[in-house]
C-alpha cells in the first residue's frame, strides 16, 4: 500500500529500527526491493534520484513506482532523492510521490534554508514527508565527486529544524555515496547529538558498504532511515555476468531476471539488518 514517509518513520521510532530506502531506476530493481519487503513483512521506500532521470525519466518511472506501491503487501513510500529544484520537486508530487528529500546541501546556508522552507510547505499541502541534508557527503549519489564530507554542525542542525519544519533530516557524519575505497570513520557520536538536539528521525546516506556494527550502533543513535543502493546494483550486475559466463544466453530478459532476483537477496539481508533481525 501507499503510503506517507511519515507512517513510514513513525513505524521505526516505534519500532527502534530503520527504514530501508533503495533507489529503483528500473523494473527490475522496483520489483527486486518490494519481493524482498514482503517476504519479511516490513515497510520500505523505493528512491528516484532526480541524477538518474537521464536513465529513468521521472515521468516514466513514477508512475510505474507508484502503482507497483499502491500493489504492494507492506507500506511503502515511493520518496524523490535528492531534489535539487522545486520544480523537479512539484513534477514529483503531482505523480503522486509520497517523499520528498530537497537537497539544498551545495548551497549557502540561507539559501538551503529558505528552499527548504518552500519545499516543505509544497509537500505538506499535498501530504507529503520531507527530508533535507545539512552538511556534505564525499560524493554525489551518482557516486562522482572526490571532496571531502563537510560535517553537520548540530547547533546548525537544530536551527535548520526549527526554522524548515521538515520531518527528517540527513546529517553528515562520514558516509559517501558510491564504493567506499577504504572503510569509512563515521562519527556516529555526533549522529546521537544531533538526534538529542533536534528531536528528528535521522537519515544515512551512502548506506552500502557500512559495518553491520555501525549499522546497529547508527541506528541506536537515530537513524531511521537508511539509503542502499550501489551494493544491490553491484550483485545484480555480478548475476548477469555469471549467467552470461556460464550460459549462450539469447534473451535480454533473462539477464534481467537474473540481476532481479540477485539484487532481491541482496535487499532482503539489508533489510533484516535494518530491522534488527540478524
């Protein structure tokens, strides 16, 4: 079913887990994320990154995430990542998004506030959660960029909170997006200060390749919501080699089904850890 990102969050507050939130730039990765939600009976978010719409418009994508939502066993957000333009923003709601991330995290202080308190206002009036970052990632969620993370100051992080009225809020602390090239330090004290400051349920980004350890410990801290991606892609494209290895395969689709049904064990791992069932 369709849901808010709001019932979403408030079922892993109640429930002291975290969200599993997965990009779905195809067929294969909707279906991939929501068998495995199932399966374990859990909530979920499928993602759309406004930087994968030259490979799945917004328009064409969408909608299919929103029905396949609205078909689904278990809750399920259908959330816009990374916004960069309110306007990209309001093509998403009226599709009928349940989510929405505005990042104004580039831009200057003020900026990012004001925009943010737009967005909010825009999603709120048609039912919508927001989520919105402070502070910078290493890289971009298409996993480009090589600078380094600018922290979130949680001083900062309550005055942004109070001023946006947003319901979510992805701090800074250490993850990237992307293959991590050697283990990320996360500084999940600093996850556990801003919570206790601001009150708000928290967001990882860059969540493939963390720690089961630091998993457990973030979530702990307040996170309840988690952004899994890369790592899923990365063992659908290990299954279609295999199979393409292995076999004189003459159908697209069973390529597809192959890197389906890989990318559908590996969210259901994810997902049990992010529920705290390993």
């Amino acid at each position: 079913m369709l849901v808010s990102l709001n019932e979403v969050l408030t079922y892993a507050q109640k429930h002291q887990c975290a969200i599993g939130s997965f990009n779905t730039p195809n067929l294969e990765c909707v279906n991939a994320v929501l068998g495995a939600a199932e399966e374990i009976g859990t909530p979920v978010i499928l993602l759309h990154a406004q930087v994968h719409d030259p490979i799945a418009p917004l328009d064409a994508i969408g909608p299919v995430m929103v029905a396949a939502a609205k078909r689904a066993r278990v809750p399920v957000c259908v959330h816009l990542d990374h916004c960069e333009t309110l306007e990209y923003m309001k093509r998403a709601l009226e599709i009928g998004f349940t989510g929405i991330m505005y990042d104004g995290s580039a831009l200057p202080y003020d900026e990012n506030e004001a925009n943010t308190r737009l967005a909010v206002g825009l999603s709120h009036d048609r039912g919508a959660g927001v989520e919105a970052e402070l502070g910078q990632l290493a890289s971009h969620e298409s996993g480009g960029g090589s600078g380094g993370p600018v922290y979130t100051d949680p001083a900062l992080a309550l005055r942004f909170a109070q001023a946006t009225g947003i319901d979510c809020l992805a701090p800074s602390f250490g993850t990237a997006h992307g293959i991590y090239k050697s283990a990320p330090a996360l500084d999940l004290g600093l996850v556990k200060r801003i919570k206790e400051l601001t009150g708000l349920p928290l967001v990882m980004h860059g969540g493939s390749g963390v720690s089961r350890e630091d998993y457990k410990t973030a979530i702990r801290n307040g996170i309840r919501k988690i952004n899994y991606y890369t790592y899923m892609a990365r063992e659908g494209v290990r299954a279609a080699k295999r199979l393409l290895d292995s076999e004189d395969v003459t159908f697209y689709h069973d390529v597809a089904m192959a890197a389906q049904t890989a990318m559908q064990a590996d969210a259901l791992q994810a997902l049990k850890l992010f529920n705290g069932m390993e």
